[in-house]
C-alpha cells in the first residue's frame, strides 16, 4: 500500500471551499485562513477545508492576489512528471480536431483552460513556443520541457517569457530561450489552408495572433458576399485577416492599418506568399484612431470594417476609460462603413465581457443613428478553451454585425 500524498496545508476560511469544489482554479489570498509556512514562491501545497478537509492542491504564491493556483482536485494526484504528462496529452488529444493539412499552428496549452495555470504553449509547425507566467510553473519547467518534447514530438523548443506580468510573481522578464533543438527566425505555417511566416523570437505574443482563426476563417464569407469588395483592416499586424479578405478575388482590395512598420512589412510579405499582388492593395503605418478620422472627412467609405485593437484595458482600474476607447473606435469604424455593410469589432481586454462590448456597439450605432444586425459572436477558438466555472478567463471577444 503506497503512503498517502502530503503536501505542506493551506487553510481556507470557513465556507470558501465551495468554489473550489465546483472546478474554480484560484484561490484569493483573502480566502486562507493559515497562509501556509515555510514555501518559496511556487511551492505546492494542499488547499484544506476550516475543517481540515482536503480541497484540492496547488501551487502558492504570497506575492500575488492570487495566492493559489489549482493543479488538481485529486488527492491521489502527485504533481510529478507523469501528471504534466497527462495534462499535455489531454491538451494533445483535443487539437486533433485540426487537419495538420489545413492547420498546423493552434494553442497547444491554454492555461488554466486545459488544466495548467501558469502555462501557454503555441504550436507553430514543428516548433513549440512556450510562455510560464506565473512561480509555480516555473518551478516545474524543468520537467515541463521534458514532458512537452516527449508527448509532442516536436523538433525545437522556445521560452517566451518576455511577459512583464512575470514581475508580479517575483520572476524574472528573460530574453528567448532555445531550451531544446534549434529555432529559426522565421516559422512557416498554415491556417485554414492559408500561408504565413511566424517570428517566433520577436513577433508579438508568441507570434502570431492564433486566437483569431475562427474569425479569419468566418470573414472569408462576408468579403465575397454582396459584391463586398473594399476591405478596411485596422490593427492589422502582419496581416492576418486582410490575407484571408483578398484570397476571396481579384476585385478585392484589402486596406491594412496597423502602427508598427515590420508588422506591414511583413503583412506585404504575407500577401506575396499567399500568390496576391500586395500592388493591387493598401498598406499603412499609421494610428487606427488617426487614419479613421482622415477616412472618415475624405469621405471614404468601405464595404467591410474589421477592428481588432490591443487590449484597452489591463485592469479593472482602467475599464472605464477603456470603454470609451472602444465606444469611439467603434463610431469611427461605423462612419466609414457603406450603410448594410459588415462590421466586425473585437475586444481582447479579460475586464470587458461580452455585455460591454455589446453595449459599446449599441451607443455607437445610437449615436449615428444606425441600426445594428448583430450576425456572430465568438471568443477565441476551440484551442482556447475555457473552464466552464472561470469565465473570467475568456478575455478575446468578438461580433460580426451588419450596420444599416
Ligand atoms: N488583427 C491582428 C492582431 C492585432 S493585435 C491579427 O489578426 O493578427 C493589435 C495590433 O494593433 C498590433 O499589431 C499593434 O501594432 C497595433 N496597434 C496598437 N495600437 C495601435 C494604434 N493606435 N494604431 C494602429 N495600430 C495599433
């Protein structure tokens, strides 16, 4: 008989293990009766009920609000190589609903959405490009490289963990790190069939925005529909959906917007890679708010409008002031819009839900005196999954409407 699994005890305050018990993953340092002793940042420990009822176990962080971030319900359950394992596999298993033919760069960890706070790892071809965030995962890196290799039999591995979030839990902002095989400056990828190069080094995030897949792909109907043919991309970074929006003809031209000179550069590289003649479309480094404003007194007008800015707002703290943004940004994007032309807005700020962005558009579209058909919704894609109980998890939203 194998002796039971202990680690050191974190105790909560009566009562607030229901939340635990229903599948959340946090634990807020208000929560601990007992703070557990003698941890470094990072150390797992077991969550027990004020009655001394195991909860579920985790790793701890006395810095960070978050004081405790759940691996596993299960008590039996050793947080060891073999659990990385089983959590990897799981992530592995779900993305099979990807044709490797078609798509071959996905989420392959999201974090606390497949059972591992503190961890994203990207698949970019046969390249992982992972990101720890949090102490306790760092704590597990070693194994967790090892794991990730082993389960994905990928060629190479990269470490991003070029988050400023790092601070926070008392971790070091680090330069890429090769922590297995070789990465070259640039990956090439395929997404619904479509061709891009990824910078896993320095391209923003890991690379490349792959929580919009879904809605490059749901585009792709709207450019072709209603002789839809004068495409305005703002944000467009290297040119994800301005891509997919020129693939679907030779009417079609594509404007992409974006601030960040290599982000157009490489958008331009995309369209020639893709077979379309970046001659025949529009590329602009320019502020979204200040081209819009142009746009709009030059009295252009444009059949579909795609925003997708950076996150307004990071915290709580700067909502507000980040719900105004959007209410412009959306004003703008609408008065340049054909009216019965299509609008998709996107937010990818964790602190404004679906509602906010809902409420955004209707006080634009007031403000204009415009009806608004609201056509799609979607969050990110199926290797973005998002824990039923944390819903406060799922930070990109995003709504394809026809605006009369
Ligand atoms: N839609 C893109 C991802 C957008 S990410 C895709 O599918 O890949 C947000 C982008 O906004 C970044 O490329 C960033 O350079 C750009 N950006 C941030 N602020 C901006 C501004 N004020 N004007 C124009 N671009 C901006």
């Amino acid at each position: 008989m194998s002796l039971p699994i202990r680690y050191p005890t974190a105790s909560l305050k009566p009562h607030r293990e229901e939340s635990l018990l229903s599948g959340h993953l946090w634990v807020f340092s208000g929560a601990l009766q007992q703070p557990p002793h003698w941890i470094e940042p990072g150390g797992l420990v077991d969550v027990k009920s004020a009655t001394g009822q195991f909860v579920a176990r985790g790793y701890y962080n006395p810095q960070t609000d978050i004081a405790i971030r759940i691996l596993t319900h299960n008590a039996d359950e050793a947080i060891d190589a073999a659990f990385l394992r089983r959590r990897i596999h799981s992530a592995i298993e779900l993305r099979q609903v990807f044709d490797l033919r078609q798509t071959n760069c996905y989420r392959l960890v999201h974090a606390e959405g497949d059972g591992l706070p503190g961890l994203v790892v990207d698949r970019y071809a046969d390249i992982l490009v992972v990101q720890i965030s949090t102490a306790g995962m760092e704590s597990l890196r070693p194994l967790l490289i090892d794991a990730l290799m082993e389960e994905t039999g990928v060629s190479a591995l990269l470490l991003r963990n070029d988050s400023q979030s790092r601070r926070r839990e008392g971790l070091a902002v680090e330069e890429p790190i090769v922590a297995a095989g070789e990465v070259p400056p640039q990956v090439a990828v395929r997404e619904n069939g479509v061709q891009f190069l990824v910078d896993p080094w320095q391209g923003q995030k890991t690379g490349f925005f792959i929580d919009q897949r879904d809605k490059r792909e749901a585009l792709r109907k709207y450019a072709g529909y209603a002789g839809n043919r004068r495409i305005l991309n703002c944000f467009s970074y290297t040119g994800g959906f301005s891509v997919y929006a020129a693939l679907t003809g030779k009417e079609t031209v594509v404007t992409s917007v974006d601030i960040s000179a290599p982000a157009i550069e490489a958008a331009r590289q995309h369209f020639t890679l893709n077979g379309l003649d970046p001659g025949s479309h529009r590329f602009l480094i320019a502020d979204v708010f200040d081209y819009l404003e142009s746009a709009r007194r030059g009295g252009e007008q444009f059949d579909v409008v795609v925003l997708d800015p950076p996150a307004f707002a990071k915290t709580q703290s700067t909502r507000t002031q980040a719900l105004k943004a959007y209410r412009r940004l959306n004003m703008l994007g609408m008065q340049v819009l054909r009216p019965g032309g299509i609008l998709l807005t996107c937010s990818c700020s964790g602190v404004v839900g679906m509602d906010d962005l809902l409420g955004v558009l209707s006080q634009a579209a007031h403000g204009l005196r415009r009806p608004v058909q609201l056509l799609e919704s979607y969050t990110h894609g199926v290797d973005h999954p998002i824990n039923l109980v944390m819903p406060e998890t799922a930070y990109l939203k995003a709504v394809f409407c026809r605006v009369g």
